[in-house]
C-alpha cells in the first residue's frame, strides 16, 4: 500500500485528508497518463468512465476529477450516482482506458474515496498508482523523463464531458439478463443503505418478478450507512420477519458487497454465502478446481463445513483485491471475503452485491427452498477479536514471546479451532483473533496473548 491509496483506493475524510485538489490532480495525472500512452503520434484521446455514490462530497470530487481530467485532454464520461461493480463492467465492456468511482463504501458519509478501475474492470495496477502518487508528491519519472508539472491540453486537443447513463441502464439490463428463474411468488427486502444501489437494486428484481419491498433508498447526501445497509443489518432482520418475507439483502455505500436475511430473521454472512454457494456448483460440476477462495478472516466453522463437503479452499490476506488476484492466477470461479464481498470471476471482475443477491436468489428458487435450510449445514464459530495498539507492528509480531504464546494457544485450540495474530494494513495496531467451541474460549486465549505482547512492552 502506498502513501495515499490503501487495497481500496485513496480514502479519506473528504476536504480533510482528501481533497478537491487530490482529486484534481487525479484527473490531471490520468487524463494525461492514458493519452500520452493512446496516441504513439496520433490524435487519440483518453476515455474514462466515472461514477459515484450519493455522498454530497462526490460531487465536489467528481467535478475536480472531471476538470482535471479534460485539462488534459482526456474524454470524460459520466454515470452519474451508480454503482462500483457497474463501473467495473462499463470499463471493460465498453473499452475505456480506466474507470474512476467516488466512494467511501461503508463508511460514514464526512468520508470519501476514489477508487480506480483499469479497462479490463479490475483494481488498478500498483505501478499506475505508485506513479500517481509519485505526481501528488510532486514529481514523476515517465516516458524517459522528470515531470514535475505535465503539459495542458490545448485548443482542438481539450478534453469534454459525456452523459452515460445509458452505461448503467446496459448493466442494469445485464443484471437482469442473468436472472436464470423467475422471482414470481418470491416476497425480497432490500436495503440499499441510501447509497449507490438505491436506484438500480429494485428496477431488477422487480424486472425478475418479484414482489420488492424497499428500506433506506432515499438519500440526502448525509444518511449514507446511517443505522442502515450492510454494517447495520439488524434494521432489515426486524423488517424482514415484520413484513413476512421470504429473504432480505443489504448492500453498502457502493453495492460491491452483500448480506443476507432469511426469512427467520437470521443474517447470512459472506461466508454463508461461499458455502452454499458453492456446494451448490460442486453439486451440477461447475465448481473448478474444487477451490473457494477465502481470506485469512473467514469463520473456523465455514473450513470444518468445507471439510464435511469435500471442497477445497485457499485463504488469502484480508481484502477482495487479493482474492481477485488469487482467483484469476488459479482459474477458481468463486471466492469472498466474510464481510459480503463475492467475486464470481465468470460474471464479474469484482465484488457485485446485486449479483452476489441474484446468485442466492438463483440457489433458492433452483433447490426449492428457504436460505435458512440452504446455510443450515454451517456451524459459525464464536469469534473474539482484540486490537492492540503498538509502537512497532514488526518487532511486535517477532518477538520470540509472542510467538511463544501465539504456539501455545494453537496447541490447546488443536482442530477445534484457530488464533490468528496479523498486522493491520492502515494502523499502528496488532489483531489478536481466537475462534472455538465458546466465547469463553476464545476470550481465555486472546486475553493471554495480548497479556504477552503487553508484557514484552510492545503496546502504546
């Protein structure tokens, strides 16, 4: 991760931490980047695709992108509030150079952030983005020279603006296309986290035939996430139960992720969503390579459940860009994070909440039956997580005591459950997580090791 952008783009509080200005010279350093790379001599200029989520600072961002952007040449071409996934496929569909979202996801809505999205719809290269944040800083090697300042377009060569709606109307319509069964009879809630989803969600399940009822779509620029979407899903659990339907999806700010409801009110977490999922492709074939990709987060329970099945897993560091990156280097077809971000690599180049919900849906009307049986073979272990703020994330998970420890609790655990102690990617802090049989459990052993990485002096 550099300086400025995270495994989820440039993220901050917006004018704070992230401001006009960054987004600016985003723009600037992009529309001039992609222009100088089209042209080899001829008069090409970049095309670049953007959207945004309902915050009211992406608008502020995606007028500061858009001026940078023909600054310096480049076309852009707008979606208007969308979602990240759309964006993704609109990228790569429609063969622009890159694709940019405004989005914070799930966080609250003073925050922002600008993700970017190559032409074959996936997460930016680190290359690209270790240049553009070399340009923030000041200067830039490229092209066989120093860029302190890049050039601005001129006269016929000034970049413009585009209307694209019609982009999310063909992924809308793409959506849709890959409703394989009929939601007639099927009562669904959906809870668009008055965020990017709250326009597209609804025109296609409603499109699928379902009867659609619809909780926290009317924006204002401030209530994005508030008590509402993915990361506060008790409000579709009492909704779902209240108005007697028969499943319940939740989105985040950018609709790249999903959890579920059945229809007893439980939660369907991403895990859930792997399981059934993919035994439900072991069982016509399709599951290649019997290989889910998971990260280092996902629940003890869902491996023991994998076990009993007969499916093969792989675990990767936290975040769906790596999970992404494992699934096309080993040609797997589904892997996810537990915090509903599903990647189907044959439908989609990144986590899509919408479609990872049509999936479930597909699974539900294919079997015949309620999601609270399909997750039914899935025991969720009681999970206990500590951070630990240190002065030094390396010495600390070192230090030969901890180690100690850390071994110590794994042999007790055995294979009834698992302590894992990892660095955060964005803080000063250690996270000492234990999953087993009870939460006292869990609680015994977390409690020890932190005690350890106290003793040994390593905590603030």
């Amino acid at each position: 991760m550099g300086k400025y952008f995270g495994t989820d783009g440039f993220r901050g509080e917006a004018n704070v931490s992230l401001t006009a200005d960054h987004a600016y010279q985003i723009g600037r350093f992009l529309g001039w980047y992609y222009g100088k790379k089209r042209r080899n001599g001829s008069s090409d200029r970049a095309r670049i695709v953007i959207g945004k989520d309902t915050r009211r600072s992406s608008y502020m961002l995606e007028y500061s992108l858009v001026g940078g952007l023909v600054a310096s040449g480049a076309d852009a071409y707008l979606l208007h509030v969308t979602t990240t996934p759309s964006v993704a496929y609109v990228a790569r569909m429609d063969e622009f150079d890159c694709g940019i979202m405004i989005s914070a996801s799930h966080n609250p809505y003073y925050d922002n952030g600008i993700k970017l999205i190559n032409g074959n719809g996936e997460k930016m290269d680190e290359e690209t983005i270790s240049y553009i944040e070399d340009y923030l800083d000041g200067s830039v090697e490229l092209f066989g020279q120093t860029w302190t300042e890049i050039p601005f377009a001129r006269r016929e060569h000034i970049g413009r603006t585009v209307d694209y709606v019609s982009g999310r109307n063909r992924y809308v319509g793409y959506l849709i296309s890959l409703g394989m069964y009929s939601f007639k009879g099927k009562k669904v809630a959906l809870d668009c986290a008055n965020g990017a989803s709250w326009n597209v969600a609804k025109s296609v399940f409603d499109a699928l035939g379902a009867r659609t009822l619809v909780i926290n779509a009317e924006p204002d620029g401030l209530n994005i996430n508030e008590n509402a979407g993915s990361t506060h899903i008790e409000g579709l659990q009492r909704f779902v139960v209240e108005n007697g339907c028969d499943v319940g999806f939740a989105y985040d700010g950018d609709a790249d992720r999903c959890l579920a409801v059945d229809e007893k009110g439980s939660v369907v977490t991403g895990d859930h969503i792997l399981y059934i999922y993919a035994r439900y492709m072991k069982e016509r074939g399709k599951l290649l390579n019997n290989t889910v990709v998971t990260t280092v987060m996902s629940n003890f329970g869902l491996y023991k459940a994998f076990d009993e099945a007969g499916i093969g897993y792989a675990k990767t560091k936290v975040g769906d860009k790596y999970v992404y990156e494992y699934m096309t280097k080993n040609n797997c077809r589904i892997g996810g994070e537990q915090s509903g971000h599903i990647i189907f690599t044959k439908y989609a180049s990144t986590g899509d909440g919408i479609l990872t919900s049509l999936k479930l849906m597909e699974v539900i009307c294919a079997k015949k039956r309620k999601l609270s049986e399909l997750s039914a073979g899935l025991t969720i272990y009681p999970q206990v997580l500590v951070n630990v703020r240190v002065r030094d994330k390396a010495q600390a998970q070192a230090d030969a005591a901890v180690q100690a420890a850390v071994q110590h609790a794994a042999d007790a655990l055995g294979n009834t459950g698992r302590i894992l102690v990892r660095e955060s990617g964005t803080e000063p802090v250690i996270r000492v997580m234990v999953e087993a049989e009870s939460e006292e459990t869990c609680q015994k052993h977390v409690d020890a090791v932190v005690a350890v990485i106290r003793a040994q002096g390593h905590a603030v």
